[in-house]
C-alpha cells in the first residue's frame, strides 16, 4: 500500500547547484537553528554482495510453522542482547498467524510510532540472520514498507490504536507483534480492491471480510454505519465508496456470516 516519493529536480548538465540566497538578518537578531530530523531507518537495510553490487529482492511463501520458527529465533536474537521490541503487523502475517485463514504468506509488513532507529537496526540483524538460519525466508520477510507511506500523526493513532485492541499475533520474549486495527486493515483491503490496478491479489476481498468480521465481533457484533467507514477512510486516506459497502461487500458478508455488515 502506499504512493511513491517525489523525485527532486535535478539541474543542466555541467550546471552547479544554483546558489540559495541567504536571508535578511537584522542586527542585533539571534539566528534560530533548528534540531537535526531524525531520518528513520528502512528494514530491511539494503546490502551487497561479494563485488558490492545491491542483493536483488527475493520472495517466497512462508508457512506458517516455519514464519513461527523464524519469529521466534528472532524474539532470542534480540532477548539475548537485553532488549524488547513492539512493532504492529497489517496483512497477510495476520492472517496466517492469527486469524488461520490462509496457510502462508510471503512476508510480515510491520509498523510502530515507538519503534525507533536502535531497535530498527537490532531488528535488521535478527531478521537477517534468522534469513541465514532459515533459507525459505525471502530478503525482505520482515519489513517496514508500509510505514514508509504513512503521515507521522496517523502512524501515531494506528500504533495506540493497536495496543488498546491488544490483539497479539506473535509473543515471546524479546519480541511482541500486534495486528493492525481491524478497520484500517479493512479499508486498506477494500481500497486496493478499488485503486490497486495490478497490485490488488484475488484474496483481497476475501480478507476484507475476515477484517470488518473481527471488527463487528469487538463491536457488540453491531453492524457498522456506512458513514462511519467512510470517515475511516478518509482518515486513513483510503478509498471506499457506499456503493461497494453497501452492496458488494454486504452480499458477499450476509452470504458467509448470516447478516449485514454495514446499515
């Protein structure tokens, strides 16, 4: 999920960068600096091979008893060395660790707004050297792409929001992974659904279900205001339309669980 970056304007060839000109100072006026800004490290990290050329990107499916056995060799890499982290897991790790709907996936997409550069780089080395451990696992099983397109204030509310539904996914010690709140998890699969073009997969609505069910179950087992998921997503800045709730979506529902998942 998510958009790609802006790239930045590059100058004529043989040009040099055009000089920025300095502002007006009055006399006498203390120049304000502001604090350096923190850049937040990407895991996986990039690495090389033997000629330092960058490792191309390997996927596979993992099962489920082998995505256990990695986790937990990475929950004893980081308690080994006196720490503990908290991350929150969105897609297909959920499904197959949690919820059991499907068998396997190929990676664990992973976010947190306390989850800072230190434990980014102790997760690094745990995640790749449960890699070496275990080949099946692809380069980038356990990564952070999906914070990488998330707004600083909503990756704070999705990471609160996590804990206080305090659905845990994997526990050891050393590591602890939340699932994503279920309606986030929901709008984002009804958006790709939408707008995802290539990128949508044939499990998306099927997941869809899954999500806004867990939901409703948290709920009072309630169905849930077409307005209100409408608000979800503008929030989370996905795409859903009433049309798709109300009558794609709501079919597929009461033909699986009996009733309507949204009035």
């Amino acid at each position: 999920m998510g958009c790609g970056g802006s790239k930045q304007a590059r100058t004529s060839p043989g040009a040099g960068p055009r000089p920025t000109p300095r502002p007006q100072q009055q006399p006498g006026a203390r120049l304000n600096i502001g604090s350096p800004q923190q850049v937040m490290i990407h895991v996986p990290r990039n690495r090389v091979d033997q000629h330092g050329e960058l490792l191309q990107q390997v996927s596979h499916d993992i099962g489920r008893d082998e995505l256990a056995a990695a986790l937990a060799y990475v929950a004893q890499y980081i308690r080994q060395r006196r720490s503990r982290i908290t991350v929150v897991a969105v897609g297909g790790a959920v499904n197959t660790l949690y919820l059991r709907s499907r068998g396997s996936t190929q990676d664990i997409d992973i976010f947190g707004a306390d989850f800072n550069n230190d434990a980014r780089v102790l997760l690094d080395r745990a995640m790749h050297a449960a890699q070496q451990r275990f080949p099946a696992l692809g380069t980038d099983w356990l990564n952070t792409e999906t914070q990488m397109w998330m707004p600083g204030p909503l990756h704070s509310e999705l990471t609160r929001v996590a804990k206080v539904q305090n659905v845990k996914i994997f526990e050891r010690p050393g590591l602890t992974i939340y699932a994503a709140p279920w309606h986030y998890a929901f709008t984002a699969k009804i958006s790709r659904i939408l707008t995802g073009g290539d990128q949508a997969r044939s499990y998306d609505m099927d997941d869809a279900l899954t999500y806004i069910h867990e939901y409703i179950r948290a709920h009072g087992n309630r169905p849930v205001p077409i307005n209100t998921a409408l608000q979800w997503a503008r929030q989370f800045h996905h795409e859903v339309t009433a049309n798709v709730l109300r009558d794609r979506v709501n079919r597929l529902y009461r033909s699986r669980y009996g009733t309507a998942a949204f009035v």
